[in-house]
C-alpha cells in the first residue's frame, strides 16, 4: 500500500489517468462539472455586464454633472460681468461725469450726465473672462446690465441680467433735520401736507411733521412751552428730548439716526461764471430772470421789489450777505419755473417778504448753503416762504409769525415765537445733489 501511494505520488502521469478512471466509472460527477464550468462562464459574463452597464451610467453621469458645474460657473461668470457693469455705471455717474458713456439713440459720446433725450448706454470687456451691456435711463433712473459669456458675440454664450434703480439718499426727508441742536418754543408748529394734492389746509393738513437731529446730547431736541409736532422726533444714539409747558407730540421718539450731512458743493457751471456783481431792484421796481445760470455777488431788494424767475434758473451769490429779503418784496418762480440759490453768505427774510408765492410749490425753490459760520439763514417777522433750505454748515432761525412751507435742513434749526413748518411731502423724493449715488430695487434673472 505505501508503495502504491509513493508511486501516485511520484508520477503526474498516473493520478490523470486515475482521474479519467473515475470520471468514466461515475458520469454524474463529470456532467456536473462541466455544469458548474459553463455557469461560471455565464456569471462571468453577466458581472462583465454589469459592470460595464455601472461603467457606462457613471461615466454619463459624471459628463453630465460636468456640464451642469460648467454652466454654473459661466452663469455665475455672467451675472458677475453683469454686476461688473452696474459698477461701471455708477462710477461714470459718481465720478465722470458720464464721459464714457454714449447717447443711445445717436451714439453720441456723452460729455456730462445730461446726455441724450432718456437713454444711455455703456459697453465693456473683462479682458479673456465676459462682456457686459448696459443701459441707463436717465428718466426713471433705471440700470439694466447684461452679462455674456464668453462674449456677447458667442455661438453659445450665457447671459445674466441684472436691473437696478440709481438714485442719492433724500435730502429733505424730514420736515426739520439737524446736525445737532433742535429747539422750538412759545407756540412753535409743524405739520405736513402734499403739495401735489394741492395747498395745504383743509384735509391737506397732514401729521408727518418729522423732527430728526444726528445729535447725541441730552435735552438735544428741546421742546417748550405750548409747542405742537404732529409727527415723530429722533435723535442720534444716546440723545433725549426735553419737553416743557403744555408741549403736544402726536408720534413716536426714537433715538438711532446717523444721517450724512455732505457739505454743498456749488457745480462748476455755476463756478465758472463771470460775476454780475450785485443784482439791484429799487423800490417798486421789478425784474426777470429768464432761464439760465447766474453768478452775482448778492441779490438787493428795495421796499415792495418784484424779482420774478421765468424758466429754469440757477443763481450763485459768492458775498458775505447774499440775499436779504423784507419789506414786502417778493420772488415769484412762476407756474412751470424751478430756481435754485447757491450762497456763500447770508439770507434774510422777513417784514412780510414772500418767496415762491406763485407756483406755491416748495420744490420749485430750492436754497443751498455753504456758509460756515452762525446764523447763516434768518427768517422771520411775517415772511411767508414756500421752498427747501438745505445748509448743514450753518443755523437755520425761524421767528416772529413766519411761516415756511417745505423743509429745513441746517446745523442748528430754532423756531419761536408762532413760527411754523408745514412738511412738503413731495419733498421727500428730492435726492442730495452732494451724495454719490446708490443701488436699490436690486434684480437678477
């Protein structure tokens, strides 16, 4: 026996034949063996498959999110170039007068912001990256900016949009702003209405007259003896309001204001002028200035002189007293008229003197004040003033029965002895002609 298994060791040759020796005398387990060798084969090839089945989804399928996340890039890229433009716009409107810009309907280069009839437009490239397209319309100021990429010319470009609305921070959205010290006392008022829905009195007497201050100090909005706002008081962080005898507030106090008082900035078409020297009317005399800009040292108005402002008017009065107004003297901007008033010193209104009291439209009359020092508008003793006063560098004093119709901005804003303000609400969509502009109503699609 041990024999025998030595040699089925020794000899390769053997055990095979011994294997084909039971294979022969048992079929079963031949034919289940080749059975087992075809399924095998089978599995095999359905894994393969399989496999290839997996291989091919995920290959798809990673082409495919590839494409997605290239799409996204260049969508993104676009609304980026799109983003770009609007940038563009508001530096060619803040700082260049859009000088780079050029008149839609002509192509006309631009050499200032009045440019064209409504439309402007601005092309521009990002170098190897996308283009943007833009147009502004000067009329609702409305911004809509295109972003292509790679280019506005592409076969397959993508494009995003973008539309905003450009426009300043008002200037007059209260009726009584300071930088600091608000003081009104001995039967002070003020009040609003809407001039667009005619004058005020009546059911156009509204409750929006708004006191607000950038002040921080204690009593920094002060209120006396028998005093009435009919609308809501702020003042900066920390400042308090100090009421005394029989005072009336109808709405709310707050205390979080932190407005930009930019100082005024006089155009430079109006700088660049030739003086006229002084503008004289005697008394009972009258004038007219027709559309146009003017530049004089000051404006003198003898008893019951008529100056009357026919068109669109800027006047630019550079001496220490530049406009004193009393005694019955009147400017009238006529029905249709605006005139605006740049000082370097002093105005004075009073003894009855009326200012805009044809039209009856504060808006029409706007005052800006570059004086620095105190007291730099006075108006007082019966006058009646329908106009916007913005001077942040200097006092604004109102006295004596006078009444203004629209709005103060000044340094320091005092009221006594029945003087009034009634709050122009129109005037809260006039924008300060002294702060870059800015974006709001912001779309993208």
């Amino acid at each position: 026996m041990n024999k025998w298994i030595q040699t089925l060791r020794l000899s390769p040759h053997f055990a095979r034949r011994s294997l084909r020796v039971v294979r022969l005398c048992n079929p079963m387990v031949s034919e289940r063996s080749e059975s087992n060798h075809r399924g095998s084969i089978v599995f095999a090839f359905l894994l393969i498959l399989v496999l290839s089945g997996l291989s091919a989804a995920i290959l798809l399928k990673s082409v495919n999110e590839s494409r997605v996340a290239n799409r996204m890039a260049n969508s993104s890229a676009a609304l980026w170039a799109a983003e770009a433009g609007v940038q563009k716009v508001l530096w060619e409107y803040n700082y260049n007068n859009c000088r780079d810009m050029i008149q839609q309907s002509s192509g006309i280069a631009c050499t200032d912001c009045t440019c064209g009839s409504v439309t402007k437009s601005l092309a521009g490239t990002l170098t190897g990256y996308a283009d943007y397209d833009v147009t502004f319309n000067s009329a609702n100021t409305t911004l809509q900016s295109v972003g292509s990429v790679p280019s506005r010319s592409a076969a397959n470009l993508i494009q995003r949009r973008v539309q905003v609305t450009v426009g300043r921070p008002p200037t007059f959205g209260n009726g009584i702003f300071a930088q600091g010290q608000v003081w009104l006392s001995n039967n002070a008022l003020i009040d609003s209405y809407n001039s667009s829905n005619g004058p005020y009195g009546g059911s156009n007497i509204l409750h929006n007259g708004n006191i607000g201050t950038n002040g921080t100090g204690s009593g920094i909005i002060n209120l006396s003896n028998n005093v009435t706002v009919d609308g809501n008081l702020s003042t900066g962080p920390g400042g308090t309001v100090t009421k005394g005898n029989n005072v009336t507030v109808t709405g709310t106090t707050t205390s979080n204001n932190s407005v930009a008082l930019p100082a005024v900035v006089v155009p430079s078409t109006l700088t660049g002028l030739s003086s006229g020297g002084t503008l004289s009317i005697a008394n009972n005399g009258s004038q007219t200035l027709n559309a146009g800009n003017y530049k004089y040292t000051n404006i003198s108005m003898a008893n019951n002189a008529t100056l009357n402002i026919n068109g669109n008017v800027s006047i630019y009065l550079t001496g220490a007293t530049d406009l004193t107004a009393s005694n019955n003297v009147a400017i009238n901007v006529t029905n249709g008229s605006t005139l605006t008033i740049y000082l370097d010193g002093t105005l004075s209104v009073n003894n009855n003197a009326a200012i805009n009291n044809v039209s009856r439209l504060p808006s029409n009359l706007q005052i800006y004040s570059t004086y620095t020092g105190s007291n730099g508008i006075s108006i007082g003793n019966n006058a009646t003033t329908y106009a916007a006063v913005y001077a942040p560098t200097t006092d604004v004093n109102m006295s004596n029965n006078d009444s203004l119709y629209g709005a103060v901005v000044g340094k320091t804003v005092t009221l006594n002895n029945n003087a009034a303000i009634h709050y122009d609400q129109v005037l809260a969509t006039v924008a300060n002609p002294f702060q870059n502009a800015i974006t709001s109503n912001w779309q993208e699609y």
